[in-house]
C-alpha cells in the first residue's frame, strides 16, 4: 500500500508542480506528518523533490524528472471497471483506487494529450454531493474491513462467514457462498447463496465478516444482470405485498411508479388523469406512496387504505384548524 502511495504523491507533484503538505495529505487520504515522511523516502531513494519555502511553498520535482509508470495493481483495475459509475467505487470499498488508477492514466497519456485531458475533466461533474435542492444522497457506511472480506471471498471463490442484521432481527452468524457484488441507487448488495438456495444480503447490514479456506460452491460463470433481476423478482412476488388502484396526475406518474413495486395495469380516465393497479411491499409502503402525492393522487381501493388516508388527512387538519 506504502508503495502505490509513493507512486501516487510524485504523480501528483508530475501533474500539478508545486503542491503543499496540506493538499497532498488530502489527496492521499493521509496525515501531513505521513506525507512528510514519504517525501524523505522518496528522496532517501533518489527522487529528485524538493521543499520550496514561502506563503505559496510547497514540494515540487525538478523539472523534467520523469519515473517509470508502475502497471495497475489488483483493486485499480477493478475501480476502473466500474469508473462508469464512481458511487460504484464508493461503495464496493475502491474509491481511494479509482482515484489512484486515474492519476496513472492521465499520467500515461502523451504530454500533448495530458493538458488536454484534464480541461476536459474539469468540465465534467458526476454525482454531485447534493442535488438542485441541496438535498444529499442517503449513502450507506460499511466498514472497510468488512468490504475486503467480502471482496476477497467473492474473488477467490471462497465461502464467506458473515455477522448479518436482517431487519427487525437479532444479528446472527451465517456462512454463505459468494456468487457477486451489485451496487444500486448507493447501495450495495453481496449475492450468495446459504445450504443452495438464493441469498441477498445487505452490505451495510454485514457487521463483520470472515474469509474462509473452504472452496464456495458456486458455477464458474455467472451472469449478474440476469441474477440481480431474478432476485428482484423473487423480491416483488414475497412478503406482505399489497395492490392498490390510484387515480394520479399523468405529471406525477413516475413518482408514484417509482416507488412501486411493479404496474399490474394501467389506462386514462376521461378527466385526463391515469388510473393505475400497482403493488407495494405492504400496507405502510402503499400509504406512504399515496400520501407523499397529496392531491395530485387518489386511492380508489382497497377500501382500507381510502380509510387509512382519510384518518391521516382528518388528524393533521386538527392539528392546523383554527384556534377557538
């Protein structure tokens, strides 16, 4: 790791001159007083950097320097495979490599390609930390331990012990055989399978987890998009699922089918708006779906959830009636 930080601070120092302790300590991911210390290893091994003293100081290499471009390693390869989506990084625990194995790609491109490359970059911006209305995007922690475990025994076919907090459950160790990683909407899920039959695990839910020496039992091959659909079919037909007909403005469909599980049917009504069968997870899912688009939706049925709505609507207009 010491290693691939070196190479990533003196490419730094490469692309931008004259960096100060500070900016690569955050660069790096790292404390100042560790940045120190590399840069008197880098020295120590003959790379030319040196300290320019001053209110705009820093350390820079001698101009001209050039290093032979190490190959990238192991994790770098795979944040690149999922650079398509950098909340992907983020998630599978490879955010620290993507941003390593973009500094060694810019740094192979020819010298008149690079200035280009980076105007262009500075012109793109993905997955902003909020959106037009300031709101962040809810992201889910895992502990870096426990996303190496599971990369690690995803990777070399190896069964996994994890400690899993299902929900509305008492934490419990299970062993499972890693079949893949999937990442959705900042969530990532580990697809496995317990005693042959079809898990989907959380990985914010893992609370820690172990590598074991005995093989998975798993096929060789997998197509991840086809089991991420079967798993999510298998997730829309269970539980306490429930179907509702709601009238809704055709400009707030996709919020309402956004939340759904699935769209039984659908047609207009004469008024213009649609009328829609929809499936929810369960009672509490389809209240909150309705509620959430006020007047622009109605529940025709089930009758209870007309009921359900109506109590809601009657408590919070007490709430905000007009003082004797």
């Amino acid at each position: 790791m010491r290693a691939d930080r070196l190479v990533s601070l003196v490419l730094l120092l490469r692309q931008h001159g004259r960096l100060s302790a500070a900016t690569l300590a955050r660069e790096l991911e790292v404390s100042t007083r560790t940045v120190l210390r590399d840069i008197e290893a880098l020295s120590a091994a003959g790379v030319p950097v040196y300290a320019e003293r001053g209110r705009h100081g820093g350390f820079a290499l001698l101009p001209g320097f050039r290093t032979e471009l190490t190959g990238l390693n192991h994790d770098e390869a795979l944040a690149l495979l999922v650079a398509g989506s950098r909340r992907g990084a983020q998630a599978f625990g490879l955010g620290s490599a993507l941003a390593s194995a973009m500094l060694k790609v810019v740094d192979a491109l020819p010298e008149s390609y690079r200035d280009t490359a980076a105007g262009a970059a500075q012109r793109l911006l993905v997955d902003p930390e909020t959106d037009l209305l300031s709101r962040r995007p809810v992201g889910e922690e895992v502990p870096d331990t426990v996303v190496a475990e599971v990369l690690r025994a995803v990777f070399t076919g190896h069964k996994l012990r994890i400690h899993y907090a299902a929900a509305d459950r008492t934490p419990e160790w299970r062993t499972v055989d890693p079949i893949g990683l999937v990442t959705v909407r900042d969530r990532g899920y580990l697809l496995a399978t317990r005693s042959g039959a079809d898990r989907t695990y959380r990985l914010s839910r893992i609370l820690a987890a172990e590598e074991l020496a005995e093989p998975a039992q798993r096929p060789d091959r997998v197509d991840l998009d086809r089991a991420w659909q079967e798993r999510s079919r298998q997730f829309r037909t269970g539980g306490d699922q429930v179907t509702v007909l709601v009238r809704v403005d055709p400009a707030r469909r996709e919020d309402l089918v956004g939340t759904a599980l699935a769209v039984l049917a659908e047609e207009a009504d004469v008024d213009g708006r649609l009328r829609l069968e929809v499936t929810f997870q369960d009672p509490r899912h389809a209240e909150w779906a309705v509620w959430h688009l006020g007047t622009n939706a109605e529940a025709l049925a089930p009758q209870w959830l007309r009921d359900s709505l109506r109590d809601r609507a009657a408590a919070i207009a007490t709430c905000y009636g007009v003082p004797s």
